[in-house]
C-alpha cells in the first residue's frame, strides 16, 4: 500500500461516509470526517485482505476495496455516535439523580 496514494483515495471515503451519517449537511463535524477517514483506511488497509478484497491503494480506487472501506467508516461513525450517546445518557441520568 503507497502511503502516498492511500490519503487521496481515502479522503473521498472518509468524506462520503460522514455525508452519510450526518443529517444535517450543515452541521458535520470534524471529528466525524477524522473518525470516518480512520475507518475508512482501516478498512481499507488491514481489513480488505481478510475478506478478500484488494487494498484500498493497491490497484487505485477498486470497487471492493472502496466498499469495504466504506462500510468499516460507517461502522466506526456508528460506534463514535453509540458512545457518544451513552456519555450523554450518563451525563443526563446524573443531572436526574442530583435534583
């Protein structure tokens, strides 16, 4: 995998799955575009090969390597909004319980 190439392609990657979970277009954040982009290259370096898909920079851009890199930054959007989500569930249980 070039280290040169993998940030260009993940980039797009990382972008289109944040456009995905957000639903507000104006409201995306940073953290998830940094979140989706560490997914996607995740996903697109380590865990292609091990479902069989080619690197997400070995060929270029292939469609298999995209897809999963695709599907492991949403999957690490939807673990950062699950965790986030708990986090403010405790924070508001707290608040509750000290009224």
């Amino acid at each position: 995998m070039n280290l040169l190439i993998l940030p260009a392609l993940v980039l797009p990657v990382g972008w289109i799955a944040t456009l995905i979970m957000e639903r507000d277009l104006r409201r995306v954040r940073a953290r998830n575009f940094v979140t989706a982009t560490a997914g996607a290259a995740l996903g697109g370096g380590w865990i292609a090969p091990l479902v069989g898909a080619p690197t997400i920079g070995e060929y270029g851009l292939a469609f298999e390597g995209a897809l999963v890199s695709l599907l492991t930054a949403l999957a690490a959007l939807s673990l950062l909004a699950l965790v986030r989500r708990a986090i403010r569930g405790r924070a508001v249980a707290r608040k509750i319980k000290a009224a």
